[in-house]
C-alpha cells in the first residue's frame, strides 16, 4: 500500500524535476524524500524516475502514473477544504 505523502511527493518531484528541490520544498531531509518514492514504486512493481545526479525525469511509468496521481492530490486537497468549510459552517 502506498500513502498520500509518497503520492503528493512524487507530484512534487514530478513537476520541479529534483529529489533535492523537493525535499527542501517540504522540509524534510532528501534520504527522506527518497526512501518515499522507493517505498512507492516498490508497491507499484515500476520505476517513476530516471535518475540523473541532481535531477531526474519520469519513465514511461511515471509518466502514465501522472495524471492520476495529480488527480488523487487535488481531491484530498478539495476534501480538506470541503472539512474546512464545514467546521467554519458549523461554527455559525
């Protein structure tokens, strides 16, 4: 199984291109950023990333993982604001 934190990190990684950028991006150390998406695409049986000293690019798996990954992303990010909305109702 796969968590929303290694989905969201490798958006992240996927639109600035950078293990490094990313991890400061999120505060969290690179290793960190790292043994993320490993942990990803170890439960994904595919490689996400070509790796290239400071930067990387999506495979043909990244690639096609992409869009719903970007997808998963804002839905958590509509739900959290749905709750937010909802509390702020609530409060009224």
């Amino acid at each position: 199984m796969f968590t929303i934190a290694q989905i969201q990190t490798f958006v992240q990684i996927a639109q600035c291109g950078s293990f490094t950028d990313t991890a400061k991006r999120k505060g969290i150390s690179q290793g960190a950023v790292s043994s993320m998406i490993a942990k990803l695409e170890e439960n994904l049986g595919a490689e996400l990333f070509f790796r290239d000293g400071a930067r990387c690019s999506l495979t043909r798996a990244g690639t096609t993982f992409l869009p719903y990954a970007i997808e998963v992303v804002e839905n958590v990010d509509k739900g959290v604001e749905a709750i937010k909305a909802l509390r702020s109702y609530a409060k009224k």
